[in-house]
C-alpha cells in the first residue's frame, strides 16, 4: 500500500470515527462524565490535527501526523472500552464500543505498513 493508498484508507477509517465521536459528544452521558467528554475531546484533537496535512494533499504529514497522535487515540479508545459498561450497557454503547475498537485496530494497521 502506497502512502496516497494508506492516506485514502485512513480517511474512510476517520469518517467512522467521526460518527463515534459524534455519538459520544451528543449523549446525555457525555454531559455528566468527564472521563467520556475525554474521549470525544481526544477523538476530535486527533481528527482535527490530520486536517492541515489533508487539505494540503500531503500524504507524508498527514501520515506523520497520524502516527504521532495514534497513542493519544489508543488511550482513548483504552478508556472508553474499560469506562463504557459503567457509564451505559445500552446497545447503543456497547456498539460504540465496537465501532471505536475496529476502527483503531484497522488504523494501527494502516499505519504499521
């Protein structure tokens, strides 16, 4: 996989986590616990970092970018699969959870190659 191939994968793997984060921002629960406003905080800093590189068309920052920020994300994904059965078993969450998890394992992929 080139880099404009890894860069076009990755912007399909944000998309998923900009539902994710979207979800997380928008629930009640968010509102209440500073631990989940935490994660959509830190789903939103890594997003918003890959922007710069993104709109400028440069595959080599934005995958740098990417790297550098991808420990940030797997604490908050960390965070939120120990968090999540306190703050909501609802299904809504648990597929959160899921949806959250996939999506880091497929951008650790992405990035380890």
């Amino acid at each position: 996989m080139n880099d404009v191939e890894k860069v076009a994968r990755m912007d399909q793997l944000v998309s998923h986590l900009w539902m994710v984060r979207t979800f997380l921002k928008h629930s009640e629960e968010a509102e209440e616990d500073d631990e989940l406003a935490e994660v959509h905080r830190e789903l939103y800093d890594f997003m918003l970092a890959l922007g710069g590189p993104s709109s400028e068309n440069d595959h080599t920052a934005y995958l740098k970018v990417a790297r550098k920020k991808l420990k940030r994300l797997k604490a908050a994904r960390d965070l939120f699969l120990e968090i999540q059965p306190e703050i909501s078993t609802h299904t809504n969450f648990r597929m959160t959870a899921m949806s959250l998890d996939t999506t880091v394992n497929a951008m650790i992929d992405v990035l380890a190659k």
